[in-house]
C-alpha cells in the first residue's frame, strides 16, 4: 500500500475529485456536503489544498498521472505529489487490515 498526499490549487479540487472517483471511488460512506463561511483576511501565502488517499501500489502510476494531466497548468505553483509507503491499515469497525481495509 502507498499514501499518496498531493498538493494542488485549489480551482483544480472539483475537476481531480471527479477524476479520482470516476478511478477510485469515494468508500462506502460516499461522503457528505458541507458549507463554510469565511470572514474578509488578508492573502500572504497562496492558498492549496492538500488530498490525501492510501492506495494499493499497483494504482500508484495511474493516480499520479491523473493529478498530473488534471491539475497542471505548466505554471509555477501547480503543486506537488509525494507517494509514501504505509505499513499497514486497520479498519475500524470491523478488524479488516492491510489491502481488506481500503477497499
């Protein structure tokens, strides 16, 4: 298993979610809406947004070339992707762990 965390802009959220769950799928839990109301603040770092998903090793290159081909912009600041190995999952609720746990 591989976690792969990627650091994108974040008007390229809505177009990479729709890409990964057409790919990935979202869980069992699918999800839930929300909203957030901000208040007026000054901008001194850009803001991104950090996705974060634990995958099988075997998906590692197709997720990769997703985030890229769908947030790439060829402009500085596009983002990054780390992959990093995980050890070991457990769900839960039900004990499931290793490759049971994230499917």
């Amino acid at each position: 298993m591989k976690k792969i965390e990627t650091i994108i802009r974040p008007e390229q959220f809505p177009r990479l979610r729709k890409k990964l769950e057409e790919v990935a799928g979202c869980g069992q839990q699918r999800g839930k809406q929300a909203l957030f109301r901000g208040t007026s603040y000054e901008i001194k770092l850009l803001p991104k947004v950090k996705v974060e998903m634990v995958i099988e090793s075997e998906s590692v290159d197709e997720i990769i070339q997703i985030i890229e081909s769908t947030c790439s912009t060829n402009t500085v600041g596009d983002g990054k992707i780390f992959v990093l190995p995980i050890e070991n999952a457990v769900r839960i609720r039900t004990g499931e762990s290793g490759k049971e746990a994230i499917v």
